[in-house]
C-alpha cells in the first residue's frame, strides 16, 4: 500500500467510516495532523496572505532591533565589525554627571502622567455616556477628539501663547483674581504640570474611544435590571458600567505600565527649554542629544536598551500583580 | 590612396566611437536645501555639469534627496546604512564619521587646486588645519546688532558705542511705543532661546575674550566660572528686572525674534553677518514701507569686538567621502565653484531672473531675494560680484565680522567626553536663566561654580589643562 493510500485509510478510520480492521486502516496519526494542517493553510491562506505585511512589520522594526540591540555593547565602525567592549557604554551612561537626574525626571513625569493623566480618560467616557442628548454628545466627543490631531510642535505653541506672562490668556484669568503674572513655562515647580496638563488635554479625548467602545458592550439588560432593583445613575456607574469595562482598564493600565519609561519624546523635546530642562529632561530627550545628535550610537542603544530592560519588567510585574488581584492580564 | 583613406575613416570612426561610448563621472551629492524637486537646483546643476564639461571634465552630479527638516539625523542613518555619496554636507555630527576615516583631509587637495585655495577664509584655514574633514567656504557667521534707522533718530542718541550708552539706549527704546500700541512697552533686546546671542555682543566688553581663559594663578579655567562672566551675568540680570530685555526670550524662537522686531515690540536684535541681516532689512522694508536698518558696533568695556570666533572646526560643512572612487573630479567640482565662472553661477543666480546684463551693466532683480549660494562664497580677495549683491547695511555686517575677527581657542572634544560636555551645557544655561531672571541672587556665584564642576565641567577642565599651552 503506497503512503496515500495509507493516509487516505488512517483518515477514514479516524473520522469513523472505514471499520477499524479493515486492511490499511491502522491509525496514523501524523499523516493526519499533516492532512488537517494542508486544509487549515488552505481554508485559511487568505487571511494569512493579509497577516503576511503585519508580521513582517513586526520582524522587521521590533524583533530585528532586538537583535541589533547587541550594539549596545560594542563600538560601533562603519567599516568592518563592531569592536565588543561590554559593559563600557553602560559605565559611560550610569557614570554621566546627569544620568540619575535624567532617570528620575523620567520616573517623575511617566508617574504623573499613570497617576493624574490615565483615570481622566475613563471619567470623560463616564460622562459622555450620561449624555442624553445624542447631538450634544456627538459636539462634545468630536471637540474632545480634536487636539489628538494636533502635532505637539503647534500644541507646544498653543501653551506657550496661552501661558506667557504678558500676554497668556492664563494670566489674564488668574490677574482677575488679583494674582501676579507667573512664567509657568520657565517655573521649574509649574513645567512638569504643564507637561501632565497637556497631554492630558491631547489625548483624554481621544483615548476615551476605548473605554466609551467597552461601554456600549455592555449588555442593556444589567441596567434595566439595576433600575428594577432601585439603583439611580450613580449606582449604574458604580455597580455596572465600571465593573464592566474593569477589564480594559486593566489591560490598558498594563499596557500604560510598560510603557512608563517612555515619558514622552515629542512633547518634552517641544516644551522644553534652557530655563527648565533639568526638570523635564527625560532619557529619550537624553538619548537624543548624546546618541543621534552627538553621534555616539553604542552610547544611545545602551541607554534605549536599559529603558527597555526596566519597561519589560515593569510590564511583567504589573501583568502578574494584575492576574493575582482581578484574574485579568494581557496573556 | 584608397588604403590610407580607408584606414583613416576607419581611425576616425573609431575615435568617434570612443567619444561616444565615454560616460561622464558620476558624482553624488548630498546637502541641505539641495533637492531635486526644486527648478532652480536641477538648473543649477545643469549648467554647472556643461561648463565643466565644456572645460573637460564630463561629471554627473546626482543629488541625493533628503529633507532639510530633521536632516542632520537623517543624514547620520543613511551614512550607517552604508549608502555613502561622494560630497556630504553635515550641519553636526561629523565628527563620529571623521573619527572612524570615513572623509578625506581636504588640505592636500586644495593644495593642488587652482582657485579653491584661494578662495578660502581666514578662519577656513585655522579651522583645517584643527580640524581638516570639514570645508565650508563661507563668511565666518559672526552676529551683529542692528535696529531701525528710524528709531534711532527718534531716540536723539548717537549710535552707543560704550556699556554705557547701550544701557542709555534700551532705556530710551523700552520707553517708547513703536508697536504703537498705545503702552510704552517696547523692549530694547531679545536674544531667542538663549543668552547666545548676547554673548555675541557682550561677551568682550565683559573681558570674556575666550573660551578657555588663564586665572590668576595663570591656570586655565572655563570662561564659564570666570569671575568676567558673573560680571556679564550680572548685567544681564539687570537688563532683565528692568525690563530692557525681553522677559520671554527663553521661550521665543527666532521666528518670534524676527516678528517682535518687525511689529516694533523689540529695538535691538542681532543677525548673522551678510545674507541673514540682509533678509531682516529685506522683511522690514515689507513690513514698514521705507524703514532702513543700521548697524551698531559692539559696546567697548573691558575689551570690545564681537565674541570670539570658534576655529576648531567648521561646525557645518562638506566633507570629502574617503570611500569615493571619483574624488579629483569632486575636488575639480569644488575648484570649478570656487572659479569666476562657477561664482558667477553660484552667487548672481540665474541671467534674466535673477539679474540682468545690460552690456556689462549688471542689475539685480527681486528674484535675487530667493536666491542662494548651494556651496561657496569665495573670499573678496579672489572673486567680486559685478554688483553689490548685499544692502549697505549688510555688507557693513561682514565688514564688522572681518575688523572684529579673533579666533578663539575651544577645541574638538574627544567622544568620551560626549557625556560631560552635554552635562555642563545644560547646567550652564539653567543657571544661565536663573541669574538672569533673578530667580537666583548674583551671591550665589560661588554655588554655580561648584555645580559646573559637578556637572562635568571638572573632568573638562582638566582635559583643556592638557590641551591648551
């Protein structure tokens, strides 16, 4: 009997139409796993076709880098192979005269941002469906969404107008009350709100879409069944709605939680400014001057690579502190 | 007869052959604002590529497309891609390249060229011989002070010439109205993003002739903690609580200079020598019909002049690939602008657009404004222009630069001291605002001194204690 042959019979025995003693029936499981996996690529090979770019995305900017990350412990030469040199670059970065100053802002401004800029989002999509009236809604979320749109070079801008002290349209409210002007961009008290106030102002709009999607999901009937039960608006939010989108904000926290070493390039290097750079001066901020704009490459990856190292653990830990406490996490 | 005809057709259709079959050179280019979507480059190119050609050097020039936004960072991953053109311009970050022998020492070549040589600037020839990777045949780009001509009648004041006067005149202009705006609230200076641009005036007057400076042990020491720069700091403190310099300069750009300048909500600001003083008088006679600039020479104190010029290097520039497999015919492109010929092309623009020849006489037209030089301005001494291409004012700004010329003696830092150069910097100019803006108190100078140290500005020290004689 030739393999097909055999196949062919393993398949009918196992699918139950061919009785077990028949000759050739004997049950070949591999042939069977093959014969399945070659219909499965087949029904499937479409979709893998269109997966096909997305992995290779992945592959290419997220895995590669990964390897490449090994610059991190060589000279890099353009011509010939790298010298490996070890840890030298990662005694460079921890020896630096504002390393330790640099990771704190880093640490400072990702934990504002988790503590004050993560829960407004939430609130806002609350709000939004409280909203009764369908068009109000509507105006509201599409004026909320707009600064998302906004590049941080014009909303850097914007702030720097609205702050300035002769002419900001802040100091002016705040001078009604009999305040003095302040120079919020140049006050290294006030730089670190106004970095946490503004991306709050970009993104709490746009980012509420998530929480507002994981809101419609919610099955009507918990409501009606709340109201039955006696419970007014805000026990619905308390009892229902928030339990119900717990699971995004969970897998958003985590997600939030790993990217916390990443404080915010685009808007930092925007806001930024001689009078208060020591304060908002983060590790990609860093990694810029000294790597890209310096030239010192190895010196850049070690920095991004030790960002990455911390961004993973605190990924890993927060995924299993989360699964302990509510059963959820990202895998 | 009919042999020797034979063999010479035969000879001349060969050579014809020959000619036919040579291709010219090509060479890749690489610089900022230089692009092959804008008309006015391909055409520059073009003409550039016949005229040598004419003269015997068939070249293709290639230009090698990257977007001026972010350029030096793009410029620095096409280089670590391996894709290497033959001519780079570099606007920073040349110097991890130079390190590894990726550029020629462009000295030799020049050596042996006909023009370039002698088309160089004083401060090229310092700066190549410190620093040999990098050319740029440019006027050094020192800053002069400027402010309306007009304005300065309506203070009734001479121009300053001492601290004293200086001081004198930006308290006549921040007590003027010429944003008209009803409030006298004019301030007399801004410098955008930083105190740099007021160094550029200040500096000497204050006895900050240099970057490193001796003390009085004769030991060197940055001119940062010198006992001169507390005194400038200190004056600057004043400019600021008295409201002549203007209070939101850390955060103005300089398109926000230009615009307080131009609405008259600023007096004084300071321009690049030449073509950038030319181009504020240029968008000032738009925005004030008539209104004519003047030049302002910089306050004699202790000392006088405009602040030293840094001649360890070119800090932008075109470098010679050393990977290049045509490098006498980029050297020969670099001569060939450096000729009469390519000055002509490259600082009068185009005949009928950008000027006219009337039988020799030269007129420039409007389009001159959106003209630039893609590589060289060679020295007075070796080429003129047929007419002036600069305003009064602006050629008086080169004129300043060349009488105020000092080299200085920073020098190129080694990379391992990438890390504390950065840190030091960035100490310098927080404190720098905290002086200024009096969030900090001038008795605190002795504090700042220890923190520059901390911040790096040790390790410097005793690096430039090494360097310097």
């Amino acid at each position: 009997m030739s393999l097909d042959e055999k196949s062919v019979a393993a398949v009918a025995s196992r699918f139950g139409n061919v009785p077990k003693d028949a000759p050739g029936a004997e049950f070949d499981e591999r042939a069977v796993r093959r014969m399945q996996r070659g219909v499965k690529v087949r029904t499937w090979l479409p979709y893998y076709l269109m997966l096909a770019p997305g992995v290779l995305y992945f592959l290419v900017f997220h895995y590669y880098p990964i390897y490449l990350a090994k610059l991190a412990f060589e000279d890099f030469r353009i011509f010939g192979d790298n010298l490996w040199v070890g840890l030298k670059h990662f005694g460079v970065l921890f020896g630096s005269p504002v390393f330790y100053q640099v990771l704190a802002n880093t640490l400072i401004i990702s934990g504002m941002k988790i503590l004050f800029v993560f829960p407004v989002p939430i609130v806002v999509a609350l709000f939004i469906n409280e909203v009764r009236n369908s068009n109000l809604r509507r105006f509201i979320q599409s004026a909320i969404y707009l600064p998302h749109f906004l590049s941080w070079v014009v909303i850097a801008g914007i702030f720097i107008a609205a702050l300035s002290p002769s002419s900001g349209v802040v100091n002016e409210i705040t001078g009604w009350f009999g305040l003095a002007p302040k120079g919020f961009m140049t006050d290294s008290g006030s730089i670190r709100w106004v970095v946490v106030f503004s991306e709050m102002w970009r993104s709490a709009g746009w980012d509420s879409l998530l929480y507002f999607a994981a809101i419609m999901a919610i099955d009507p009937q918990l409501y009606d069944a709340a109201e039955m039960d006696g419970a007014n608006r805000w026990h619905k939010i308390w009892h229902v709605t928030l339990p119900g989108i717990a699971p995004t904000i969970a897998t958003l926290f985590i997600l939030n939680v790993g990217l916390f070493m990443n404080a915010g390039f685009d808007q930092i290097i925007n806001l930024s400014n001689d009078a208060i750079r020591d304060q908002i001066d983060i590790i990609d901020t860093y990694v810029y001057r000294i790597g890209l704009q310096s030239g010192q490459f190895s010196l850049a990856t070690a920095a991004g690579l030790f960002k990455g190292v911390i961004g993973m653990a605190l990924i890993v830990a927060a995924h299993t502190i989360s699964k302990r406490l509510t059963g959820k996490g990202v895998w | 007869m009919l042999a020797k005809t034979l063999m010479a057709s035969v000879a001349v259709l060969a050579l014809g052959a020959g000619t036919a079959l040579a291709q010219p050179v090509t060479i890749r280019v690489v610089s900022k604002d230089l692009v092959t979507t804008n008309p006015d480059d391909i055409a520059h190119i073009e003409r550039i590529e016949e005229a040598m050609a004419a003269q015997g050097t068939e070249i293709d020039i290639e230009i090698v497309d990257l977007p001026s936004a972010g350029y030096q960072d793009k410029l620095a991953l096409m280089l670590l891609s391996g894709d290497i053109p033959d001519l780079i311009y570099f606007q920073g970050g040349d110097e991890q390249f130079a390190n590894q022998g990726l550029f020629e020492d462009w000295r030799p070549w020049i050596e042996d060229t006909e023009y370039l040589k002698d088309a160089l600037w004083p401060h090229n020839g310092d700066r190549l011989d410190n620093y040999p990777y990098l050319l740029y045949v440019f006027p050094a780009r020192t800053k002069s002070p400027v402010m309306r001509e007009d304005w300065l009648a309506q203070t009734g004041l001479e121009r300053p010439q001492t601290l004293e006067e200086w001081t004198e005149m930006m308290r006549v202009l921040a007590a003027s109205d010429y944003d008209g705006n009803g409030e006298e609230d004019t301030y007399g200076i801004i410098a955008p993003d930083n105190t740099a641009e007021l160094d550029a005036v200040f500096n000497q007057a204050f006895g900050v002739a240099t970057t490193w400076m001796q003390n009085a042990d004769g030991e060197w020491i940055h001119s940062r903690v010198s006992d001169a720069e507390r005194d400038k700091l200190a004056y600057y403190q004043m400019l600021f609580a008295e409201g002549l310099l203007d209070p939101e300069f850390i955060t103005s750009n300089w398109e926000v200079k230009e615009d307080k300048f131009y609405t008259g909500k600023v007096g004084i600001v300071m321009g690049t020598a030449g073509t950038v003083v030319d181009i504020y008088r240029t968008k000032m006679q738009q925005v004030n019909d008539g209104a004519e600039l003047v030049l302002l020479d910089p306050p004699a104190g202790v000392g006088q002049g405009l602040e030293a010029v840094d001649v360890s290097k070119e800090s932008r520039g075109f470098a010679l690939s050393a990977l290049s497999e045509n490098k006498e015919e980029v050297v020969a492109l670099m001569d060939f602008l450096a000729s009469p010929e390519g000055q002509m092309f490259e600082r009068m623009g185009f005949e009928g657009e950008h000027y006219t020849d009337n039988g020799g006489t030269y007129e420039i037209t409007e389009a001159m404004g959106t003209w630039y030089p893609r590589f060289m301005i060679a020295q007075p001494g070796a080429w003129q222009p047929p007419v002036d291409l600069l305003s009064p004012v602006a050629q008086a700004s080169l004129e300043q630069g060349a009488h105020y010329f000092t080299p200085d003696n920073a020098f190129v830092w080694p990379a391992e001291y990438a890390a504390d150069v950065d840190a030091a910097e960035n100490y310098y100019r927080t404190s720098v605002y905290r002086f200024v803006s009096g969030e900090w108190s001038m008795d605190q100078w002795d504090q700042y001194v220890q923190g520059w140290y901390d911040a790096g500005g040790q390790r410097l020290t005793e690096h430039a204690r090494t360097v310097l004689p």
